[in-house]
C-alpha cells in the first residue's frame, strides 16, 4: 500500500485462516526521494506526462515487488506459502466527477507478479467505476468485515486524505462512508516547506501556533466540503498551489507556525463536521492511518466531536499503522474467492463488484 502521504510503502503480510486477519509480519520500504518526486508530478497536469508516467509505472511496480521480498525475507517466509499479492499502487489522479470518470494508479502488476513470482492482484478501483460508483474509498468493505459491531460506531482512516466509515449497528441499515477532504497531505507539505522533517511529531509545531480564524474560514469555503456522499478526492484538488490561493485571497500574512495550526483545524472541524452532519448517532469512533499519531489532530477533533468517545482500531484488535495495507490484503482475498469487494451504498456503484485484476505469476 502507498497512499496519498508519498511516505513510504508499507507491505503486511496477513494470515485470513480465523475469524480475526492476523498481521504475521510488516515493514515500511523506504520511496526514493527522486522517485517521490516523480510521483508527485504526475499528480497534476505538465508536459511529457505519458512518457513520465510510463517509467514511474515500471519504477513504481519494481519497488512494490522489492517491498514484498524484503518483507519475505523479514518474515523467513517462502514465497510458495503466499496466496497472492494484492497491490493498491500509487494513485496519481483521481477524478470521479470528470466528463467520463477515471482513477489512475501505477506499479505494473506485471512487473510485481515477474520479480516476485507471486500472483498478484491490483487496479481494484476502475471496476467500481465501471459499474458507475467513485472508485473510493473501498477500505470501508473490509472496516465492515473487521469492525462491525451491535453498536453504531465510525472508523476513521487518516492518511493524506481523511475518510469516514459509519458502520451501522442495524444490520438491516446500509453502511456509509466518504472522503472528509485533507487529512494529513496538506499539514505535511507545510511542515516539509518550513521545517526540518517528513511530518510534524504529535502535531507539536502547529499546537504551539494559533489557528486563523479568517484563513480558516476560507478554506472552509471549497465546495467540496459541501457536497453530499458518496464523494471522494485527492492531491487534484486539495494541494500545495490549492492552499497558497486560499492564502492569497485573504490578503494577510500569517505566521508558517499558525497556519501549520490552522490546517490542522481544518482537518479536525471538517471530519467533525461531516462525523456530527451523518453520524450523530454514533458516540465511538476508532481511528487509523498515519493522522493517528498526531495528538494535536485528535485532540482538536475530540473538542469538535465531545459526545463521541476518540481511540485507535489497536483496541479493536488491529494496529492503527496497518489497516489500510490488510485491507488491501483482504480485497486480493476477496478477488482470489469470486466475491465482491466495494460496498455499493459508499461508492454510489449501481451493483457489487469484484475488483481487482490477477496477474498470474
């Protein structure tokens, strides 16, 4: 799995043969600076992207299959006892509201599957698509699969972007979830602007600055924020040269330290609003990602949201750092078995689906 935040590759080997997934082993794979840098690019328009993106699609699938045996190894683990590789690879662009909708990620498969010599199972989003849903997010299938309870609760994942699950505790009542908007993507490209570091440890920079209220205000205004479910985005929209126009049209000069704090904010009071807006019924919500390091994040988010009780998915058995990567797992599973792997009422698709294409080693 490689996801919004470009930070790393984190590979889980996941054992399904009980009722709770079991997480045998995991490692993050170190993403080359000059290749993240490649990645990046590609997340937005420029020139000679058909040819940039084809070598990013080779490099990308040669760091998954290096990811995968560098975890075997870890593991003393033979490759013959792996079912199979499920690979999320690396979204580039998303863009579920286009003319004809499209979701575009790399790391050849065929590659994976070559070096490996491991069946692999990836581009699990364009079917979903197909069938007329957004492609995203999928992670819920498994949240309800993992997490599911008699009681409403919500789980919310925070990686670059933010997306909220609320699984239903009525079994006769549909499940939802969505993307909130920026989670973590927005706060690190600031952080790395003006600090020394990948992110910003337990938000203690942007806790010593004080949120803007006017700058707040004006993020705040995106339409995004005010669209209905099912939706979902991405570093198209919401990016470097997005928050430098907000910036601008407040016409203010802001402390780096303060409006590292005010993204924070805006992270915090958009999943609150949208968990307060959907999901006042539900009074636990479980969160994961790399977002559930950061103390200031949760702790804004506990103020904005009081009648919900704030923990991690570990106290549901799962550690927070690897859910998205075992729910990948889990999808390759649900590929392997014939079964579908989206959840219709989330992603807006008009029929369940099996995602996924396999890629025979």
């Amino acid at each position: 799995m490689s996801g919004t935040s470009l930070d790393a590759v984190d590979a889980a080997i996941v054992d399904f043969s009980s009722s709770t997934p079991e997480l045998l082993c995991h490692h993050q794979h170190p993403l080359p600076t000059d290749l993240r840098s490649k990645v990046l690019s590609l997340c937005t328009p420029g020139e000679n992207e058909i040819e940039r993106m084809g070598e990013c699609d080779i490099e990308m699938g040669q760091l998954f299959a290096a990811a995968a045996l560098q975890l075997l190894e870890n593991a003393k683990i033979p490759t013959g006892q792996i079912q199979a590789i499920g690979s999320h690879g690396q979204t580039i662009r998303h863009s579920p509201k286009s003319q004809q909708p499209f979701t575009l990620q790399i790391g050849d498969p065929n590659v994976i599957a070559h070096i490996t010599g491991i069946t692999t199972v990836a581009d699990f989003r364009r079917r979903d698509m197909a069938a007329g849903g957004q492609g995203a997010p999928l992670a819920p299938a498994f949240h309800r699969e993992a997490f599911s309870s008699k009681n409403d609760r919500a789980i919310l994942n925070i990686g670059g972007m933010a997306n909220l699950t609320l699984l239903s505790g009525d079994a006769h009542l549909p499940d939802t979830g969505f993307d909130t908007g920026p989670g973590n993507v927005l706060i690190d490209a600031w952080y790395q602007q003006h600090q020394q570091g990948q992110y910003d440890k337990d938000g203690a920079w942007a806790a010593g600055g004080k949120a803007a209220p006017i700058l707040l205000e004006q993020l705040l205004t995106d339409d995004y924020f005010h669209l209905p479910p099912p939706k979902s985005t991405g570093r198209e929209l919401f990016n470097s040269q997005w928050l430098q126009h907000k910036l601008s049209q407040t016409n203010r000069d802001y402390s780096p330290q303060d409006v590292c704090s005010t993204l924070v904010e805006l992270s915090a009071k958009t999943i609150s609003n949208d968990l307060n807006r959907y999901f006042s019924q539900c009074h636990e919500l479980f969160v994961c990602g790399g977002g559930a390091h950061n103390r200031y994040l949760l702790s804004r988010l506990a103020a904005h949201s009081p009648q919900c009780k704030i923990a991690t998915t570990a106290d549901l058995g799962i550690d927070p750092d690897w859910v998205e990567a075992i729910a990948f797992a889990w999808l390759a599973k649900q590929r392997l078995e014939e079964k579908p792997g989206n959840v219709i009422s989330i992603t807006g698709a008009t029929q369940p689906c099996i995602l996924g294409g396999l890629y025979h080693a």
